[in-house]
C-alpha cells in the first residue's frame, strides 16, 4: 500500500495528497494499492505540476498497524508524527487512535538487538 | 564587540528586501525551486522534515542582550519557544514557515542580526574563540579578525557559487576551541620573531565523507595580507575544485588530489599576481573595526573575592559549578562562565525563550553586555565578576542553566538528526539524552572528568563525531537505526581523527557501550590521564574488547 | 539572433547582437561576426582576425581558463563565458580576471543558464552583456543588479567599497 507525500511550499508541512488536495494527517490520506501504479504515478506527476503548492513529492510506502496504515520508513513515521523528542510538537500533539497507531507501529528501526554483535569469550 | 554603523545596517535592510522579492518572485511562479534552493539556502532557510529551518548567523559566536532578546521574541511568535545552538557559532530555528521569513529577515535586521551565507555553497559564518577578550591565552584578539573576514566574505560577487559550502575557523590561543584544523581554512594566530602577528594558515581540513586534519599551506602569514591570500585559495578553489560529484567537491578533495605542497605553490602563483593594494584591507579600516573590540571598561579589582571564597565554600553546587563551569580570565576578580544547554533530558544545544532572555538579563547587569555561544552548543557569559558569581549562579540554577557539565561526559554535543533534518539516517537526541541519564549523577561525571562525545546523525557530521574523545554515528542500517561508534578524535590543537571501534550497534546498546567504554578507561587510567589520553596510550584493543568480548 | 541585453553607464537595454555564434560543426559565415569556440578559435583566429572586416569573438566554457586568451585579448570583440548551469560560478573569476589581471576592454558576456538573481554578481565581476534564460527584461536587469547600496569588497566594477565611503 502506498500513500503520496509533500512539503506544502508556503510553512513546509507535511501533507498527503487526497484525491487532488493535500491534507495534513496521514490518516486522511488516499491509499493506493499495488494495482494503482499508474494512479500513484499520475498523482505525484501532479503534484510536480503545482510549483506554487508543494514541493517534494514522492510516494511512501505503508504497512498495516492497528487498523490504520503506517509509513514503513522510519523517517517518514518521524514526518508523519513529529520529532520523537517532543511529543508536544508536531502532528502527535492531536493525539487521537490514528495518531497511536503509528506511534505503535512495528516493523522498520526500532531496533531490537537482534543482531549479534557480541561474541562471547 | 563590532559596532554597526549605517552602512552595516542599510546592508541588512537591502538583503531583507532582497529576499522578500526572491519570496514573491517564488510563490508567484517566477522561481522554479531549483533557482529559488540556492537564494534561500543563502539566506540560511533549509526544507526540513517537518517545516523549514533557519539558521541565523551569529558572527563568531558573538551576541548582545538586544539580540539574545529578538531572538527569544522570535523564538515565541514565530517557532515554538526556543532555539537550538550549533557547531558552528549559529543558532536554529526549527520550525519556520516560508511566508513568515520576509518579517523575520527585517526583524533580525532591526538588531543588527542576519542569516546571510549560513547555507549554500558560499562562504559561511566564520568561528572564532568563545573566551576572544576573556582569555590572557591569545596573542590577539581573534574576533577583530572574523569581522574582517565577515565583512569580506559577504555577497562575494566571485565566491557566492563556490563548488560546496565553505568554512573558515581561526583561533588566537595555544588552546583551540574551534576546531580549526578540521576547517576549510583554519587560522591560527602567532606572534613572529620580531613580535610580528601572523597567521599558520591550515587549508583542507574537514569531516564529513572524507574527514582530514588540514594540512598547513602556509607557516606565516603577515596579518595585513589575510584578504589577498584568502582572495588567492578561493579563487584557486573557486577554479579547480570538483563540479562533477558533491562528494567530492569539497577544497579537502582538492589539497588531498594535488598534494599539499602543490596545492600551495598554486595559491602562492595565484598570490603574486593579486594587485595587494587593492585586495588586502586598509590600515585605516583595520584601526576602525580593532576600536570597536577595544578593551572593556574592567574594574580595578583584587584577584581573591570574599564573596565567591565564601559561596564556594558554603554551596558545594556551586563548588562544583566553579569546578566545571567557570574559567581563568586575564582580569584578575573575573571569570568566564559557561553555560551548558546540557541539561539531563534537555535536548542538546536547545534553550528556551525564557532561558534566552535570562541570559540576556545576567549579560546585561553583570556582564558587559556580551554573550557568546560555543561550538560544544553552550553559551559564555565572558566577563562576570567573581564578586556576582553566586548571583549570577543562583539566576542559572532557577532557569535550568546551571548545569556543572562542560566538557564532561554529559556535555553532549548532538545534530538535530532523524528529529528534524531531511539528511539524517539516525537519531541523535535520544541517543545524547541515553548516555547524559546514564552519566546523569554528577559525582560520577566528575570522576570520570574530560570526556567529549559527539553524535551526528548522518556522515555529513554537523554533530562533529569525527573528532570526538568519543564519536557515535546514526547508520541506517536495512531501515534500522545503529550507531557507529569511534574513539580518539580530537576538535582541539592536538586535532585527530577517531578510530573507528568495531561493528554499528542497535539504539538500546549505545548507552552500555559507553559505560563499558567508561568502565575499561577508569581500569587502566594512570594519573591525570583524561580518557583521550589513556586511549592514545594503550590503543583501541582494550575498549574493543571491552565493548566487544563478553567473559561468562 | 538571441536577445541580448547590453550595460552601459549602468542602464541595461535590449541590443541588437550583431555576433553570430558558430558551432564547431558549421562553416564560418564568409561576412559577419562571429563568436567561435575556443577550439576553433585557436584554430581559425589568427585568419579571421587578419582580415580586419569582422569582429571576432570567443565563447569560454566553464572549465576552460581564460589564461590562454590573454595574448589575443586585445583583438578579440567579445569573450562569452558559459554558464552550464547558473550555479556552476567559474565564470564569475574568468570575467574578474579578464577585467583586472587583463585589462580587458571588449564585451564580456554572460551565456547558458543566466538569470536575473545572479544579475548582481555577474555586473560586479565585470560582465557587460547578457543572454538571459528567464525572460528577464532589461529593466529587471536593472533592478536585479542595483539592489544592494553599499558592497563590501571590491571586485571589477568600480563601485566605492564600504570602507571607502567610511573613510570620505
């Protein structure tokens, strides 16, 4: 599943392009399935057309959390929600399900350690 | 401290407006955003992951109270109510809208403050001492000097589109601390034979991809020829340095490809046919910008205060404030003072509005209206009496500020990172907060003494993590984030690079490994080894093992 | 014909470019001035300027040196420095240098990617004409170039430097 991200030109947000318009929650977003390659495409291709509107626009992909959908990127969970220093800043402020459910989101750098590095003498 | 005249100051005013119309031309369309990138980079406005970031110069790392104040304003009406201080003398600002920049321009102008060059492949701000005319160490006053080459350096018409960014540094002390060596150009100051003032002149120092202690392109250079010769590496840099990979379009790549020795015959060749009286600077305008650093208006005062005996042998947190915090100044009955934006739990670096204008305050009734930021992100207040010490120690401690960690374990330097900026792999801050609650207890970061650990979130290294006692990189590994650690770096005049330690570790294993790496110092320390000194003297092997090897 | 924008005495206008750029691969015009390549320049120079009935100018590319012009430099009508890409600022010390070092009097000519932003930098460096890549209009030129009123350094215009107007 994928969403399409982008900073809007004017204060930098984060925004996801919702059938045409760019709205602040990723939860609002529209989700495209691998059958909509072409829809993903068509979209970002528009919103490179809006020079005035946003800038960056590139799609993400997402993993199922919760019930909602989460970016499988840690980078892009961090611009979904805001800094992890800061829970008052940024989009987690709002709080909310939506909001939890990326927060808890598993999978991609939260990094368990599983990696054996220690050798053992 | 540099006095702005109407020049100066009509300058501001002209660039603010400059960028207002670059704004309009741009959100009318009229500036595609690959012409548009380069004119905000210049005025030290980044796209970041969450909003856009701007970096406001601070000219050697030089503020007043009047501009500590704006910035505090600026930090409430148009951010979130505080400001984060860099490595480079500047502060941030995270959370900036594009169509608020225009008025944050003027407003900055208002106050003799900019974001001119803080970004983009120009000259940028050039750093300097954070004690220049506190400390009985330098052989001149080293800001007279940046403001030199500040003025110099601005809206270049030759050098505004260099093939990267490019840094100065220059020091006025046997104590470097500014990192010069690992600077583009690094200016070291040194007195002659005859008493005469010059500069070792360090090209090619950096970090980054390729980090490299800069090799010395010239042993002397006569301070009244600074501008012709630094006309000569530039426009030698300006020609010759790589376009074709931004990786590799650094002057270090350029000093590193032709050789050192090469390198500085070319800058010499280019030196002999620069017209000197039309380059260097004017006797006259020298004399002018010297007088506005002339002496401040210090009391005659006994070297022993009473008052800060007695304190310090009252409040041992204030004994331990005097230990860490404060430093020997050239006037006896005064100190310099540091102030570390290292709290536990704080982010590295960041103060708060209030925190500013605190500091504005104490500079203003106690400290010659002067404040300096430092490239470890604290602050300086370099001229307090010993006589208000306490006092102005008891106003730190009310607003968190009085934090006794400089140059201790806990005095983290850390980049904004995965948090906040759209080049990161890895987060710094909670790394730096791990560690700072793991060495949180001040006795034990007393015990283990100097110890400077650096964290950059990614190889572009704002975090300085090359030339750490210890350095941890953020790594991405396979959408995971691990940290690379290395030890032996040096910032100061013993600058080296880090050794890398062994394999990146997971986020929740850093903590340990410094501990462990803690640990294995204070086994083997002999006398007055500070734990760079120890691992210069036993090598990497035992603080492998240490990190590395688990016994059953 | 491209436009060109012309400065003098500080007033940019529209002017009729006279010079026809060559390519390596075309002939040279039999009449006419003409702007070659390096390359071909210093092949073909030498002959066309003995003719003495056309102007002859040069183009630069951004990694080529200025240097080897220097002793044809006072027969050569216009040096045209390329921008491959306005970021790439090689050209701004070819042109300081042409002015300065060479003393040269002909038209530099900015080429390739120029815009009015960097319409400041290229006039204090010593650029006197201008085939701009965004439309602008002379009278944008103008505005572009006259935004700042005071410099701080000297380059090869001959605008009074801060310390300059301090010490009147």
């Amino acid at each position: 599943m994928k969403a399409i991200t982008a900073n809007r030109l004017l204060d930098g947000d984060v925004v996801f392009w919702k059938s045409g318009q760019w709205v602040e929650r990723l939860n609002d977003a529209q989700l495209f399935d691998e059958n909509q390659a072409e829809d993903v495409d068509a979209a970002v291709a528009t919103g490179k057309g809006q020079p005035t509107v946003v800038v960056d626009v590139y799609p993400i992909d997402l993993t199922p959390s919760e019930g909602h959908w989460a970016p499988v990127s840690y980078r892009e969970r961090i611009r979904a929600l805001g800094p992890t220093n800061e829970p008052t800043h940024g989009k987690q402020a709002e709080g909310g399900e939506a909001i939890e459910a990326l927060r808890h989101a598993a999978g991609a750098a939260r990094s368990t350690g599983r990696v054996d590095l220690i050798r053992r003498k | 401290m540099y006095q702005y005249d109407v020049i100066d100051r009509e300058f501001l005013v002209d660039r603010s407006n400059e960028f207002r119309g670059q704004v309009s031309r741009r959100l009318a369309g009229e500036l595609t955003e690959d012409q548009f990138k380069p004119l905000r980079l210049m005025n030290g406005l980044y796209l970041q992951l969450h909003a856009y970031m701007l970096r406001i110069a601070v000219p050697y790392g030089s503020l007043n109270p009047t501009q500590v104040r704006r910035l505090a304003e600026i930090a409430r009406d148009y951010d979130k109510g505080y400001g984060h201080f860099t490595t480079r003398q500047n502060i941030q600002f995270n959370w900036i809208k594009l169509k608020d920049a225009p008025d944050i321009l003027d407003k900055l102008a208002e106050v003799n403050l900019h974001a001119i060059q803080t970004s983009g492949n120009c000259i940028r701000n050039t750093t300097s001492d954070p004690y220049a005319g506190a400390t009985s160490e330098e052989v001149d006053d080293p800001r007279v000097w940046s403001e030199v080459i500040r003025q110099w350096s601005t809206l270049h018409p030759e050098f505004s589109f260099l093939p990267r960014k490019f840094k100065i540094a220059i020091t006025a002390s046997a104590k470097d601390r500014t990192a010069a060596k690992v600077h583009d150009i690094g200016l070291l100051m040194r007195q002659g034979r005859d008493g005469q003032l010059g500069f070792e002149v360090i090209v090619g120092g950096g970090q980054g991809r390729t980090p490299y202690v800069g090799p010395t392109i010239k042993q002397f250079l006569p301070t009244d020829r600074l501008l012709s010769y630094l006309e000569a590496i530039l426009r030698v840099y300006n020609r010759y340095g790589r376009r074709d990979n931004i990786y590799k379009a650094r002057i270090k790549i350029l000093v590193a490809a032709l050789g050192a020795e090469e390198f500085a015959k070319q800058v010499e060749e280019e030196w002999e046919k620069i017209d000197a009286e039309r380059a260097d600077l004017p006797a006259g305008e020298l004399a002018r910008i010297r007088d506005s650093f002339a002496t401040t208006p210090f009391e005659t005062l006994p070297a022993r205060s009473e008052a800060f005996e007695l304190a310090k042998a009252k409040d041992s947190a204030f004994a331990r404030f005097v230990r860490n915090n404060v430093r020997a100044h050239k006037q006896p009955g005064y100190a310099i003072v540091e102030i570390s934006l290292k709290a536990t739990e704080q982010t590295p670096g960041d103060a708060t509005a209030e925190q500013m204008e605190v500091v504005a305050d104490l500079a203003e009734r106690y400290g010659f209206d002067d404040v300096r930021v430092t490239h470890a992100q604290n602050l300086v207040l370099p001229h307090i009496k010993l006589d208000d010490l306490p006092t102005v120690f008891a106003a730190l401690q009310a607003n968190a500020l009085a934090t006794a960690n400089i140059d201790l374990i806990s005095d983290i330097i850390a980049c904004p990172g995965l948090d906040y900026c759209a080049l990161a792999n890895a987060r710094a801050i909670p790394i730096a907060q791990d560690i700072a609650r793991q060495f949180a207890d001040p006795d034990r970061a007393e015990e283990v003494g100097e110890l400077k650990i650096k964290i950059s979130g990614c190889i572009n290294a704002c975090g300085h993590h090359h030339v750490a006692h210890i350095g941890i990189l953020g790594v991405d590994k396979k959408g995971e984030e691990f940290y690379q650690l290395s030890l032996g770096g040096s910032g100061a005049e013993d600058a080296s690079i880090g050794k890398i330690l062994g394999p990146a570790l997971p986020a929740d294993k850093v903590a340990t490994a410094v501990d462990q790496l803690v640990a294995a110092y204070l086994d083997v320390r002999t006398d007055g080894e500070r734990f760079l000194d120890t691992y210069r003297r036993v090598g990497l092997e035992p603080f492998k093992e240490a990190v590395y090897v688990q016994a059953d | 014909m491209s436009k060109l924008i012309e400065l003098a005495n500080g007033q940019a206008r529209w002017a009729e470019d006279a010079f026809v750029n060559v390519t390596d691969e075309d002939a040279i015009p039999d009449a006419g001035d003409v702007i070659l390549s390096l390359a071909r320049f210093e092949a073909e120079g030498d002959a066309l300027l003995s003719s003495n009935s056309r102007r002859v100018g040069v183009r630069i590319e951004s990694d080529q040196d200025i240097e080897v012009l220097a002793y044809d430099l006072p027969r050569i009508a216009v040096v045209a420095l390329a921008f491959p890409k306005y970021r790439d600022g090689r050209a701004y010390t070819s042109a300081r240098l042409l002015r300065e070092r060479f003393k040269y009097e002909g038209q530099i000519r900015a080429v390739g990617d120029v815009l009015q932003e960097q319409a400041g930098f290229m006039v204090r460096c010593g650029f006197d004409a201008f085939e701009p890549n965004d439309g602008a209009t002379p009278d944008a030129w103008t505005k572009a170039a006259s935004r700042f009123r005071h410099v701080y350094q000297r380059a090869a215009d001959d605008r009074v430097v801060a310390f300059e107007e301090r010490a009147s």
